[in-house]
C-alpha cells in the first residue's frame, strides 16, 4: 500500500476502510492494521482516533498476541 510518509496519509481508501473494519471488529490487532495500511502503529493510532475508533491497546488473544510478535520480528 502506498503511503505519503510526510504526512502520514494512505493513499489506498477502500484497503484503509477495510483495514479499519477489520479492526472494529476484532478480526486484527494494531501493529497488523499498521502493517496492512503501511503506516507505522502510532501513525495507525492516531488515523483510527480520527476515525471514531476505540483503540484496543494490548493483544486481547494469544492469536493477536502472535501477529504482534510477528509484525515486530520483521520490522527493519
């Protein structure tokens, strides 16, 4: 997904809409929300209080638990 990283801005809207969908629903954690929008997790935080969406801070299942620890060992 391509992003303006001045900014912060994602470019893609339908996979940002998805992205946040997915997020209100459970269905993923922050840092996989930042990584499908290609943001970095504050920059997720802060898109999705704009939004109107309550941040879950903190993996609530060990499946979210294991996508955070995914997403953290494959940062560069």
């Amino acid at each position: 997904m391509d992003t303006d990283r001045q900014s912060g801005a994602v470019k893609d809207k339908e996979q940002l809409a998805t992205t946040i969908g997915l997020y209100v629903l459970g269905e993923i954690s922050l840092g996989k929300a930042a990584e499908r929008t290609g943001v970095t997790r504050w920059e997720i935080e802060e898109i999705l209080q704009e939004a109107g969406v309550e941040l879950r801070l903190g993996p609530q299942s060990m499946d979210e638990f294991e996508d955070e620890v995914d997403v953290a060992l494959n940062l560069e």
